[in-house]
C-alpha cells in the first residue's frame, strides 16, 4: 500500500493516523522455519537483517504476513545512516553491524496468518486483529514492536511535538479501505519539513544548457571551513537567466573550503565533479526533510533569499543538533 504526499493531515471522521518511520519499508513472511524479509522495491532483505529474521522465527505464531519498517536506533535516536550501511555484500560485516546495533522491526498492518489471508478486509478490521496478532506474539521479543496507530487527529498533530526531530512524517489512512498494493487510493502521508539558512558556495549548468540547473548549498562547521550539503533547484523558467547572470559575476574559487562536490560519497553521480565555485556571500532559506551524513539526503526546496543574513551565521548546529526521540511511541 503506496501514500501520496500532501501538505496537511486530512481530518474528519474515516481515517486512522499512524507515524511515518524513517527507515526501509519491508514486508515480512513466515512459514513455519522459513522466514522472507522483502523490501519496497520486491528484493529480498533478510541477508542484512539477521537479527530481525531471528527475532521473527522465535515469534509464537508459525505462518504470517506482516507489512512494516525496519529502523536502527543509536541511543534514544533512530539512525538512517547506520540502516544504509547494513547493505553490505560480506556478511560478517553485516553481523558486526547487528551486534553493535541491532535492528527492529515495526509492524504496522497484518495481511494474512495460519492460511488465512485479509488483504480485502477494510483497515477498520485488519487493525484489530494485528493488535491481538502483536499482544499474542510481541511481548517476548524487543526486536518486533507495534506501531502505534489513533483515528484522533489531535493526538496524531502531537506526535509531531513529542517524538523530536526523526520522526519522518504521519501518514493517514482511510479506515474503509481494503490494502491495496502499489496504489496511492486509500493512504496519504504528511513528511515533517524542516528549515535552515544555507551557503551558496556553487552552482551547476543545466544539463546541455549554459543556464542555472542547480545552487550548492554550504554550511560552516565548528572547524570554519564551508562545507558542502547539498543543492537546490526547482527554478521557473523564467528565472534562470537572472539567477544564471547573478552567480556567473560572483565565480571565484574555492567555493567550498571544506568538503565539497566531487568527493566519494554514496550519492555521486556522473555529474558531481561539474561545478562552479562562487564566493561564499549569498544565503538562502530551503526546506528540507531529512539531514544525514554530513548532507541533505534528498534535493531541498528554496523558500526565500536571506540578504539579511550574514554566511558566517549558517552553521551546521542547525541540522546536526536536532533530538531525535520517535522511539517513545512505540
């Protein structure tokens, strides 16, 4: 079951809330000793959570289905960085990796068990029996959780305030609703945006073009160099030939005086040493979801120029500080 993002949580009667966790979607299956762990995208993930596949075939109940999110905490924070790095072809490192922090896996609806399937059943009904599923089998295992789920709008708004800054959203479903696999028809979800003041200290060219395809965005650690984070880049049209006279005319190297495009990171592309180097003098406000590994983990949204703001002001203590406490839900 997909949701389609929209920029408020739907209220009224019909819908039941659940929080949006920031990790992998994974469908689970069990028959008897086989377990199957099965990503968004249809690839299998038991090989890299053999700590959640062994709390799964310990469970009382022998054949299930079970459709939820695989997160990672690090202390009283969930960690998207050390879920990425559980990806790794050695399995010994993998193992290592589960040891230090081990996984959990939380269940958000049931889709069939003992031979019984409930895929046509409405939300309304599969809700209760994955919450007699859970109380019959979770309790004993600290790996599998219950996610928690309200049809109170109030108390999903406060979700927001009481789980800190890694809660990755709220997503909304219709109570009616049947699951419906691969389609946006039944469930909407709501990401938790967030701000900061950047650094321009780059731009790239669109590509084939001589125009402004993107600004690279920059902030300052505690050690004073001006590192690179990320881009934005939803610009009309219309605007690309002032933005693109604006930063031509403040082309100046270095740009970035720490870390800086080019560099070896999970997100280089073909195109990530093409850039240009302006002087550090233009700040911009962008909206942005999640702040990983030293970077914006997706493309960000410019909201507004900031004249206003000196570029010595952006620092990273905007992004890196947050406190992340969404485990106090489950």
């Amino acid at each position: 079951m997909e949701a389609r993002s929209v920029e408020e949580i739907p209220d009224g009667p019909g819908w039941q809330y659940e929080p949006k966790w920031d990790g992998f979607r994974c469908i689970v299956f069990r028959d008897r000793e086989q377990i199957y762990l099965q990503s968004k995208a249809g690839q299998p993930l038991a090989r890299y959570f053999p700590d959640i596949a062994d709390a799964l075939v310990r469970l009382r109940a022998q054949r299930f289905v079970l459709d939820g999110e695989l997160v990672v905490p690090v202390g009283d924070a969930l960690s998207f960085d050390e879920l990425q790095l559980r990806l790794h072809p050695a399995a010994s490192r993998v193992q290592k990796l589960a040891t230090a922090h081990p996984a959990i896996y939380i269940a958000f609806d049931l889709l069939g068990e003992s031979g019984r399937l409930y895929l046509k059943q409405p939300l309304r009904e599969r809700r209760p029996l994955l919450e007699k599923f859970a109380r019959l089998n979770f309790r004993s295992a600290k790996a599998v959780r219950l996610s928690p789920a309200t049809t109170d709008y109030r108390t999903a708004s406060a979700w927001f305030k009481k789980a800190g800054g890694d809660l990755d959203g709220i997503i909304a479903k219709r109570l009616e609703a049947a699951y419906a696999s691969g389609e946006r028809t039944a469930a909407v979800k709501v990401k938790q945006i967030r701000t900061a003041d950047c650094v321009v200290g780059g731009f790239r060219y669109a590509r084939g073009t001589r125009l402004v395809g993107s600004l690279l965005l920059g902030l300052y650690g505690e050690d004073g160099l001006l590192h690179h984070v990320g881009f934005t880049s939803a610009f009309k049209a219309s605007e690309r030939g002032e933005l693109t006279k604006k930063f031509e005319a403040l082309r100046k190297p270095p740009g970035f005086t720490g870390s800086a495009p080019g560099g070896p990171s999970r997100w280089s592309t073909d195109r990530t040493g093409e850039w240009e180097p302006v002087a550090p003098r233009v700040v911009v406000e962008v909206a942005y979801d999640h702040f990983t590994g030293g970077r914006f983990r997706h493309g960000t949204k410019l909201l507004r120029w900031r004249p206003d703001k000196a570029p010595r002001q952006c620092a990273m203590d905007q992004v890196e500080r947050r406190e992340g406490k969404s485990l106090v839900l489950l």
